[in-house]
C-alpha cells in the first residue's frame, strides 16, 4: 500500500509531515499572544508550504488579502485621530 510501511501499517514520515507541521503551528500560536508574532507565524507556515508547492494564484490571493487587511487597519488608525 503506498504511504505505508510494509507490515506495520503506520504511515511513512513524508505521510506524517503535514499533520505535524500544522500541530507544531497550533502550539506556536497558542504560545504567542502579539498579534504580530501570530501573523508572522501564519505566513511562515504559508511560506513553507509555498516552498513546496509553489503556487502563486494562491500566493498573489494571500498577499492581495493581507494588504486590503493592513490598508483597513490603516484607515481606521487615521479615522480615530
């Protein structure tokens, strides 16, 4: 069977590697309380899987959604002086 190990079937590491990165990601965002550093821990992850599987549709949609984000944090910021 693909992915498995012969007679023992536990899955190989490559199998195994996405639901442990992604477990690693949710302890390092439920140990960082700036939003920054959370914001930066969720683009790192990003960036990685990018690194993978390079894909620059879903790329150009993450920068595109983070600077219409930014540019809403910004107006709001100049709305309240």
């Amino acid at each position: 069977m693909a992915g498995k190990r012969r007679g023992t079937s536990t899955p190989l590491v490559r199998t195994a590697r996405p639901e442990r990165r992604r477990a690693a990601l949710n302890i390092r965002l439920a140990q960082a309380h700036d939003p920054k550093q959370r914001v930066a821990l969720a683009a790192e992850y990003l960036r990685s899987a990018l690194a993978i599987h390079p894909d620059h549709t879903t790329a150009e949609t993450a920068v595109t959604h983070l600077i219409e984000t930014a540019d809403r944090l910004f107006r709001g910021k100049e709305q309240q002086q």
